[in-house]
C-alpha cells in the first residue's frame, strides 16, 4: 500500500506554488479563448474564420510539448513553467491594438500569431505542472499520484470554466482591451511567486539527446494515440461549433455563452478532482489500469452520437445540448482524469518532462484537428455534423485502447 501522506513540508510547498502559476495561467487561457471567439464573432467573422484564428495556437502547442520536454529536462520545469506565463503576457498585450477597422486580411494573421505565443505558453505551462507533481510524489506513492494529478487536472479544469465565464463577463463590462489588460496584470503577480520554486526541478544530470523526444515505450504511444483522437473529439464540438450555435442559433447573450460553458467546465473539473474516490468507492480500490480507460472510453463513444440523434429527431436543442454535455461531461472527467494519472504511472521520474511533454503534443495534435474541423464541419454540416465526427473520433481512442498493457506495479519503482 502507499503511504496515506507521502508529501514532506518542501513538498506541499512545491506542489502549491506549481499549482498556484497553473491556476492563474488556467483563468486567463479559458478567459482569452471566450474573449477571442465571441468578440471576432460579432465582428462578423464565420465559424472557419474564428477556427482559423486557434490554429497556431494549437500548432505550437504540438511543437511546444515536444521541445518543452527536451528544455524541461536540459535547464528544469521551473524555467519553462515561468517562461510560458511570461509568454502569455506577451500575447495577451500583443492582441490589444486589434479592432473592427482592422481588414479580415490583416487581422487574421496577426491574432494567429499573437494566439501562437499563447499555445507556446500554454502547453509550456502545462506540461512543467503535470511533470512537477511526479517529482514530488514518490514513485512507491501511486494511488496518492493518482489523487494528487487529479486534484491539479480537476481543479485546473473547473478554473479554465471561470476563465470562459470571466472571458465573456470582461468583454461585456470593460471591453476588448481592457480586459487584455487586466489579465496581463494578473499574470504578472504570479510571476513573483517563481523564486520559491528550486531552479533545478526535472532537469536531467546526464546530458539528454534529441533523439530521446521520439524513444518512446509502446505504453507512451499508445496513450498518446488515445489522447489525441480522445481529444479531438471533444473540441470538435466544443472549441467553435457549440458557443457559435449557442449565440447565433439560440440567441443567447455573451455573458449566457460564457456563464454556460463554464458552469460545464467547472462541472467537468470537479467530477475529475474526485475521480480517484469515486473510482475506489465502487471500483476495485485499486489504482487504474489498462481495462479502466478502456472501459470509460467505451462508455463516451455512444454519448455525442446519442444527441446528435436526437436533435434530428427534433427535441428541443436547448434541452438536449444541456442534458447531453452533463452526461458527456462526466464521462470525459473520468477518461482524462485516468488519462492523465496512467502518463506518470508508466514514467520513471529521468524521463518524465520527456515522456509528459510528447504526451501533450498528441493532446495539442488532437486539439488542432478537433478545432480546425469544429469550424469546418460546423459551417457545412451544423452541430450535428461535429456530433457525429465527435463519435467517430471517441470510437477510435477506444480502439487504440485495446493494446494498452497496465502500468507497472508500485514495487516496480522501488518501492
């Protein structure tokens, strides 16, 4: 068994200033988001066009994971944990001067590009704070490792829902700019809390080589695999269709949008946070293993297929999008809460930024695909079309999942 309490006092210290900087990153990644995408929105731009606007933002995010980890493990998770806040400051400064006098042509490629530091940031954020917290759980501790990355997921999750209701709230009161603005603000005051974090966190004493970013075990790959199509389809629904058909079809306000979807998100962070219990509670008692993603995965298959259909069938799309994201929401809690735990468990901690930081670039790879086809198919097929691509993409992560083995035993990382 693992000890009940495995963090000593520099530990729990860590850990709370890792999760302080990826909570006051989360709130203003989700705020930006839902600032980007209904303020282009309203400025007239099609459900493509405000997709467009994502795609650096998730491009880099793929090249981001798979050289952060190269950076994490060289120089430590500290430096690339602050740099990416640092970098969101940045892009959250650069987008300011944009405006409706600004031409379709010009404005385009300047925000992606703006929305690019912002990936870099991102995924340079969330990988340092996924490979921190296998650092300060000891490898004999899997079942509090489990508990630990859940609480930093969930509650990560349920902020970026506050950052899409803060998102929407801003540009209502303050406008475009100033919310930039006071955003940036805050990001600053989390950047004085860096030199509490030891510098040398994750960085690796024998010199790491390139070709190390593609060695990966057959676990890593194939949870990558998963997490990509996994991934995909959520966004394919939920990064541009969902909020697009929820103000332009149903006509509901920014502040409505917003408040909606992060009461979803919010939703979503708490049920992952508790995932763990749950899973102890009336599963095994013991910590996942291979047939634990298999079967959550099984069970999200048939969720957005079951809405897609019934929107056809001609219910009320109010009241089958709210009913269907909650069952979908849950669903997907559980998937990426043992998503995210299973990633450390087949990790010894020499290589973890390397290993979190290409299993993140599967994530960002998948987010890509899911937010370029989100505004696609949304354009041409409507929300059902993304539905019903949504279910093929969940029906491939649960085959992929057919090939995973379980994770190694606690004794097997000395304990």
């Amino acid at each position: 068994m693992d000890s009940s309490s495995p963090l000593n006092q520099v530990g729990v210290r860590n850990y709370a200033l890792v999760t302080l900087a990826y909570w006051g990153f989360t709130i203003t990644d989700g705020a930006l988001r839902m600032l980007v995408l209904l303020y282009f929105h309203s400025l007239g731009y099609t459900p493509l066009e405000v997709a467009m606007l994502f795609l650096f933002y998730e491009i880099f995010g793929i090249v981001t994971n798979l050289l952060g980890g190269w950076v994490g493990a060289k120089f430590g998770v500290k430096l690339t944990l602050y740099g990416g806040i640092a970098l969101q400051v940045g892009a959250l400064l650069l987008l300011t001067p944009v405006n409706e006098s600004w031409a379709v042509a010009l404005a385009v490629p300047y925000v992606m590009v703006a929305q690019a530091m912002s990936g870099i940031a991102k995924d340079l954020t969330k990988m340092s704070s996924k490979s921190a917290i296998r650092l300060v759980i000891p490898q004999n501790a899997q079942s509090s490792l489990f508990k630990w990355v859940a609480i930093l997921t969930g509650s990560k999750n349920a902020l970026k829902g506050v950052g899409f209701f803060l998102g929407g709230w801003l540009l209502s009161v303050f406008g475009y700019v100033n919310a930039l603005v006071i955003m940036a603000g805050g990001l600053l005051v989390i950047l004085l809390s860096s030199r509490w974090l030891p510098s040398g966190m994750g960085k690796v004493k024998a010199k790491v080589k390139f070709r190390q970013l593609f060695s990966k075990s057959a676990e890593i790959n194939i949870l990558s695999t998963a997490r990509f199509f996994l991934f995909g389809a959520r966004d394919v629904w939920f990064v541009v269709g969902l909020p697009v058909f929820l103000y332009s079809k149903l006509n509901w306000s920014f502040e409505q949008v917003g408040g909606f979807l992060a009461i979803w998100v919010i939703g979503y962070g708490f049920v992952q946070s508790l995932a763990p219990m749950l899973l102890r509670r009336f599963g095994s008692g013991l910590s996942p293993q291979a047939g634990t993603i298999r079967f959550w995965t099984a069970f999200l298959v048939a969720i957005p297929g079951a809405i897609a259909l019934t929107l056809q069938m001609g219910y009320p799309a109010g009241q089958t999008i709210i009913v269907g994201l909650m069952f979908f929401g849950i669903v997907f809690a559980f998937n990426s809460a043992v998503h995210s735990y299973l990633v450390l468990a087949y990790t010894e901690d020499d290589k973890v930024s390397l290993n979190v930081g290409f299993y993140y670039m599967a994530n960002s790879g998948g987010r890509l695909i899911g937010t370029v086809l989100s505004g696609l198919v949304f354009q041409l097929y409507g929300l059902v079309g993304c539905l019903w691509a949504s279910t093929v993409f969940v029906l491939l992560a649960a085959l992929v999942t057919l090939k995973l083995p379980n994770p190694p035993a606690a004794t097997a990382h000395g304990g």
